[in-house]
C-alpha cells in the first residue's frame, strides 16, 4: 500500500471490479500500491475523518481535492470534505482492502505522512538506551550533564 513492499495487491477479480465501478460511475480509478505516497494531501485532512469516512487525500489542485474512495456511491463523505476543507472534492475508486490499509497507516500532517511510512524502521541506538535509562529528572539531568 502506497509502496510500501510486503502489502497485498488487489487480485485481477478485484481490479476488474474497480475498473468495472469506475467506469460506470465515470470515475477514474487508481492503484494505490502505484502512488506516491509524497504526494498525499496529509495536511488538508484529519485521520478521524480518514478513518470515518473511509476516504485518503491524494493531492490538490487548485480549489478539487482529489480523495481515495472506495465506495463511489460514498456522498456523505465527500459532502464533508468539500464542508471541511472549503475544496471540490474529486473521486478517485480504489480497491477496498487498499484503502483501508492506507486510511490504517495515514498521519495527518506533511511530515507524519513520512513517519508512517517509516514507522518500522529500527530507532537510533543511543536514542533508545537514553529513553530506557530515563526515569527521573534527576537521572536526565545527569545523562545531559
């Protein structure tokens, strides 16, 4: 999901079904495992609402908002974004599994977008031993000091 190795691809079943949905409701579809995930509008909209209306910021431009659904007939959710963020919003159909994968993983916010993608990744050593040792102020004071 959104490049992230190791994450599922929808199945040729379920792809022809999205391409299918899209063509009728005369939407352009997207497979999220193919997107940038830099180019996420992260800050235009907060996780609750992701996470609630089943919807992903993809990008912006000028006054549309383009956003990962995956239910076409989803208008209450696109209601609230065009109410939340002022901006047009534009349905882009995504596989369902996908979506959900990447609404679990989205931080709100330019470079928590980046942390999540990163958020597996081993924390710097010396990082860790100074957070483990830290108990009381008195033993920061003395590790700073």
């Amino acid at each position: 999901m959104l490049g992230v190795a190791g994450t599922r691809s929808a199945t040729p079943q379920e792809s022809d079904a999205i391409v299918a949905a899209a063509y009728e409701f005369g939407l352009p579809a997207l497979d999220l495992a193919a997107f940038d995930s830099a180019s996420i509008a992260a800050d235009l909209v907060d996780a609750d609402l992701a996470k609630s209306r089943m919807v992903l910021p993809l990008a912006r431009r000028g006054e549309r908002l383009f956003v990962a659904i995956a239910d076409p007939a989803n208008l209450k959710a696109l209601d609230d974004l065009k109410f939340r963020t002022g901006l047009e919003p534009q349905a882009v159909l995504v596989e369902p599994e996908e979506l959900a994968t990447a609404i679990a993983r989205y931080r709100p916010g330019p470079d928590d977008a980046l942390l999540a993608e990163h958020e597996d990744e081993p924390v710097d050593a010396e990082l860790a031993a100074a957070e483990a040792a830290a108990g009381s102020g008195a033993e920061i004071d003395e590790a700073l000091w």
